[in-house]
C-alpha cells in the first residue's frame, strides 16, 4: 500500500514525512496542477525527506503536447534531478492526436536511467484509455497515476478498476485527484487498487501584516495572501486509513 503525497514547498515535504507518508511527488505551482519543481527546491527536498521523492517533469502549463525547446528542458530537469539523487521521475507527453508521444516518452525514459518513472495524469485526457495503458506498460512505467479520466478518482472509479484489472503486475495504478482520508477505503474496496496520490491541503495566511488587496499577481480572483500547504494531520488520517486496509 502506497500513500504519495504532492507537495511543492520543503514545509509541505516535512508534512508530509511527518505525517507518516511513503513517497513525495515534487512539484512547483500546485494551485495549477503542477510544474517542473526548481533545482533548489528539489536539492532542499531531498535534504528534508527520508522517504522517496519523485519529481514532476512538466515544463508549464497547458496541454501535453511539447514543442522541441519544452521538451529539450524536460530531458535536462531529469538529468538535472538524477545527478542530484531524486528517486524518480513523473511525466507526459502526447501527440496532437491524443495519444502517448512514444518516442518522446522512450527519451525520458532512456534520461531517467534506472530512476523510477511514472506516467502522470496526462493519460486521463489521452484518446484512448487502454491503449494508452498498453503503452506505458511497453514503456517499462512503473506507476500510472490516473483519476480513472473523469475530474475526481472517485467519479473515475469503475475506469479505475478496469485499467487495475488490466494492468495486473505490469504496472501500478495510483489513483489521484480529490483522493483523501474520506474515501480512500471506499475507493479501494471499489477499484482494488492499493496506491494512493493526494495533497492533504490546508489553507493557510502568510506572514504579510500589510494587504494591499485587488491586485492579482496570477490567476484573478485567488487570494495572493492564502498559502496552500501539506497538512500533517490530513495525511496522517490517511496514511492510518491505508495500515487498516
């Protein structure tokens, strides 16, 4: 049983190491599904965790289809992170047609070395599921981290227990999105799966005193002095979720 917690800052990586989790997804910008993390997060990272970290290799937002200069930095964060001593590697990429870019793929692979790789939710917006499914298996992914291709795992949950079924010991499914200690056992008893990928987020305020409002930075309408961050306690209840399963 595998509890992964997604965290794009070391005190959300502490939280979640202390809240008893068994593996780190790093990432940056979670509030927009998460980006490439930095060289100096990644490197205070490992140094603050003792369990595995993998890092999310997506170069910006959007869509998972890559021009050459995206995925030229995609293949140096990897090479970047495997000299540095990250555990693993998650990634995508499609083709216009919405299928897997294989020989893309195959090239991160080939970078990522005898790095864990996973295949991230790039696959929930891919053509077709099984397909896409049979080509990470070829890939050698050791993990497909999916909501089953719908907006929660839970709403996923009857695609979710097909690709496990299919999937058998080729391939991990970790079922991610919406993913929490209120329904992690009633997604397992309905997918069978065993992993599980989640925030455990808390909304936080900063240290600012002085507010200065109505002046977005990002995304209009987000409140630029509420922080997100792993909450010890969320994914301590899940992680006791998991041992009881």
């Amino acid at each position: 049983m595998i509890l992964e917690i997604c965290a794009d800052s070391v005190a959300s990586v502490k939280a979640a190491c202390e809240g008893g989790a068994d593996r780190i997804e790093l990432c940056a910008d979670l509030i927009i599904g998460g980006t490439t993390p930095g060289y100096g997060l990644a490197k205070k990272a490992r140094e603050a965790a003792d369990i595995p970290i993998r890092a999310l290799i997506r170069p910006r937002f959007g869509d998972f289809c890559y021009d050459d200069d995206a995925f030229k930095v995609m293949l140096e964060d990897i090479r970047l992170f495997r000299e540095m001593g990250i555990n693993g590697v998650v990634t995508g990429v499609l083709k216009p047609d919405g299928c897997l870019d294989m020989e893309r793929m195959k090239r991160l692979k080939e970078a990522a070395g005898d790095m864990d790789f996973a295949v991230h939710r790039a696959f929930d917006v891919s053509k077709d599921p099984f397909r896409s499914l049979k080509e990470a298996i070829d890939l050698g992914a050791a993990t497909l981290l999916t909501s089953g291709q719908a907006p929660t795992a839970w709403e996923g949950r009857e695609l979710l227990a097909r690709l496990n079924a299919e999937g058998g010991d080729k391939i991990q499914i970790m079922a991610g999105s919406g993913v929490s200690e209120a329904n992690i056992r009633d997604l397992a008893r309905a997918t069978g799966l065993t992993a599980f990928h989640m925030s455990g987020k808390k909304e936080t305020q900063g240290a600012m005193a002085f507010k200065r409002t109505g002046i977005p930075m990002g995304l209009p309408g987000f409140d630029e002095y509420t922080i997100l961050r792993t909450d010890a306690e969320a994914v301590k209840a899940a992680a006791n979720v998991i041992k009881s399963l």
